[in-house]
C-alpha cells in the first residue's frame, strides 16, 4: 500500500490489492510434460490410432502453436532448459545424464555439466519467491548419477520445489515392475496392480486438493512413454481389437495404452481443476521433452529422438489459461520460453539475468501483440544416433552442421517440412549467412566445442562403437 500526497489530500493506491482491498488472486500454474512424446501421437495432430480426448481439448481451448521445439533432441538438457530459461549450451548441460560413451570416435566430446548448477534461480524458485507452493512429480534425471555425494543436493527438493513424488537420477523406470507395482521411487508408495501413471496421477490430484491459500505450481513431469512400453493389460486389449477392424497409421497396441493412460491422467488433474473451481484460475502447460522413439510417431517429420532434423525437436506447445484466447500460432517457440512466460502471465517481475534466452509470450497468448522476430538455436557436441551437430532456424530455414565433417544441411521448413530437400549447394549465400550467425550465437553463449580425439580408431566407425 502506497500513500502520496497531493493537493493537502491523501490518495490510497492499492498495489497488488483489487477494489475491496483483498489481495489480488494470482493464477496458479500446472505444467505438463510428456517424455519422449512425438509431434504426430496425438489424434488431433494425425494419429488414427490413438485416443487422446483430454488432451484434444485442452489445445483447443489455449493457444496452439504450430513451431513449437524443446530445446534439445534429449531430454536432460531439454528439461534444463525449461527450467532456467537459457539454451542447453550456455549452461553446459549439453545431454541426456549420464551420455554415451564412444572412447574411438574421430571427436572427443567436452566435459559438460551432470547438474544445474545452484547459482541458477530456477522457475519453481522464482515462483516461490511469488507466494507460490511448488510440487514435482515423476521424472527429474537432472543429477549426477554416479557421485552420491553430489547426487543429494541435486534432488528437485534442492532446487525449489517443496514437494518432490518420484524424482530421482532416472531417466526411466527402474523400479523392479517398471510402470507397474512395485515402483521403488522417492515418496511413492504403492500396492499391487497399480500403474505408474495412474499412481503419479493420484499424487498431483492430492496435491491440488491440499492447496487452500497459496497459488501453486504442479510441475507433473511424465515418465511415460519412455521405454519400456507398457501398458495396462485391460487397454492394451482394447487396442489389439481395435487393430482388428481397419488399418491405421499407428499399430503398437502398448503404445497405443501408454497414450491412453497419459490422456486420462491429464483429464484427471484438469477434471479436479474443475472441481475445486480452479479451471478458470489457472494456467496450464502441455509439451513433451524431445521427439518419439522411432519416425512413425513423429507426425511425418524426418527424424526421432536424438536426431537433429524436425523428428527429433518438434513438440505439442500448448498453453491455456485466464485471459488466453483459443487459437493457433505459427510464431515459432521453445523451451526457454515458457520461464519468462509463466512470470509474466502472474505479473511476477521477469528475471532476465535467469532466463537469458527465453522470451515471454504473453503478447501473442493475450493477442494484444507480437514478439520479435529471432533465431532459434540448437547445440548437441555429443554422440548419439547421430554425430555431433549443431543446428539454427531462421525465419523459414534451417541450417544444420555436422560437427565431424562440417557438412552441411539447409531446409526450407515452409516448402519442405519434412526436410527431403538439401539446398546448401543450391543456396550456398543463405547456408553461409546461417552458419555465420550460428557461430556467433556459439561464442555469446560460450558452447563448448567437441575436439580432435587422439584415440580416434576409424576401423570402428564413426560413431566409436
């Protein structure tokens, strides 16, 4: 509350306070994110096959947005990115925890970062530091995974959150029934027959249902559909009958569960929104990590998990909320964005030391604006199903350069989304005006670079095997 005197009278202005002098009610915040999910799995972005409802309406009833990327083709680095606002690269967090090891390959890659660092103020920190009660569930895989005394202060508990269901070193269910009982995870408890997704659901339903005076932020983190596909028995039955009765684009009765499961945990935690008369009050998130495990459920794209053409990146972007209109947006997005984003939706002063490369959307979630036009950039020095790449998008082109030869690979996402079309001989101008600037974003950001590998052994390929 603020008082100024002017004219022998004092004036009353009530900050952060509405016209009956009770404090203005901030919107809460659930966030989804599905792991190894691809641009094509759900029924409203071209799966015949899947069943998908909940999410189905969820997107339609926020914005849209038809460019939307992680910021890495694996997942560590992607879920880092969400939650510090900066590119992969600027905070050496480069790849999936641990990595592969290739001891023969012709590059040796950097020694990157296993943590985030506690320097970084992290979203779930800054909403706190709002009024906000935070809580994590399901996969983490943000921490060392061999170093226990550094594995202990990088819990998500460590790094802002008050709640932490099931977060560990993970990168997948390990427990001894895998997605079914018994899970072996922090915090989780459960009996026989129960299934991963519906028990972590449970925790994010108690949760919402705890929450009485505070905002809150549900960062419901999915461990499916990372392998190993399992689905409940009574659903995978369902489709197998399902396949029995015409022919459709997917035909993987487990997987088909899984999506199944995802859908209705996801209606779940937005039916107890509703219950609780929160719907109205609160902002909602839905992507995935990277892209699927395997092209088929990629929508089309070239490319899955790990592989640095639009397969691998592509994400569902949704974000529904108070003020946010129904509608589509071709503006592309990533990652880094949603930091900023989520504090500028509450009216929480942004943090533009924290998310260096993440800029707020909120002019085109309120439609009352545009944001300006920028790059996106990718870094990935390390080896998976691909070599070491980099890679840039521009306006309607893309720009990828392998790091062991320097070949390069330039698309016209507009004209060629499914990226069949190398033009970098053909635009030899516009492949180096891209590489150019993508070498300059790499020296602001000091991404590290892999090197010349001494005990490179070509007979052994070159990925090192």
């Amino acid at each position: 509350m603020n008082w100024i005197k002017t004219g022998g009278l004092l004036l009353v202005m009530l900050v952060g306070m509405n016209v009956v002098g009770a404090a203005i009610e901030k919107p809460n915040v659930v966030f989804f994110l599905v792991d190894d999910f691809g641009w094509g799995a759900l029924s409203s972005m071209g799966s015949d096959f899947h069943e998908t409802p909940n999410i189905d309406k969820l997107a339609k009833s926020g914005m849209a947005f038809s460019n939307g990327y992680a910021a890495c083709t694996v997942c560590s680095p992607s879920r880092a990115a969400i939650l510090t606002g900066c590119y992969p690269g600027r905070i050496r967090l480069t790849d999936w925890i641990a990595g592969h090891k290739r001891p023969n390959a012709k590059l040796k890659v950097p020694d990157w970062n296993m943590k985030i660092d506690h320097e970084r103020i992290l979203l779930p920190e800054a909403l706190k530091e709002a009024g906000y009660e935070t809580s994590f569930i399901g996969k983490w895989h943000l921490m060392p995974t061999r170093q226990k005394e550094l594995m202990k202060d990088h819990f998500p508990e460590s790094h802002g959150f008050d709640q932490n269901i099931g977060g560990c070193e993970w990168g997948q269910p390990k427990g001894r029934g895998l997605f079914f009982h018994p899970f072996d995870m922090p915090n989780v408890s459960s009996k026989e027959g129960d299934y991963l997704t519906d028990r972590l659901t449970d925790y994010a339903v108690e949760f919402i249902d705890q929450q009485q005076n505070n905002p809150f932020f549900l960062y419901f983190s999915y461990y499916t559909v990372h392998w190993p596909i399992m689905g409940k028995p009574e659903l995978v039955a369902k489709y197998k009958a399902k396949l029995k009765s015409g022919k459709y684009n997917h035909n993987n009765p487990e997987y088909a569960a899984m999506v199944q499961s995802l859908d209705e945990s996801v209606g779940r935690v937005l039916d107890k929104l509703e219950e609780r008369e929160l719907a109205d009050k609160t902002i909602v998130v839905f992507t995935g990590d990277n892209g699927a495990t395997g092209s088929k459920y990629c929508g089309g794209l070239r490319g899955s998990k790990a592989y640095s053409h639009e397969g691998g990146v592509r994400e569902p972007f949704f974000i529904k909320g108070p003020g946010i209109q129904p509608g589509t947006s071709d503006v592309p997005v990533i990652g880094t964005d949603f930091y900023p984003t989520i504090l500028d939706l509450i009216a929480a002063p942004l943090k533009p030391e924290q998310h260096k490369d993440g800029v707020s959307l909120k002019p085109l979630l309120l439609q009352t604006g545009d944001i300006e036009e920028r790059s996106l950039f990718w870094h990935y020095p390390h080896y998976h199903k691909t070599n070491p790449y980099g890679a840039i998008r521009s306006g309607n082109y893309k720009l990828i350069e392998f790091f062991e030869d320097g070949k390069l690979e330039l698309y016209n996402l507009k004209d060629d989304l499914a990226e069949e079309s190398n033009l970098a001989d053909a635009m030899p101008e516009k492949a180096a005006e891209l590489l150019k600037e993508l070498e300059q974003w790499r020296v602001s950001v000091a991404a590290q670079l892999p090197a010349p590998n001494p005990k490179h052994d070509p007979e052994r390929g070159s990925h090192g095997f």
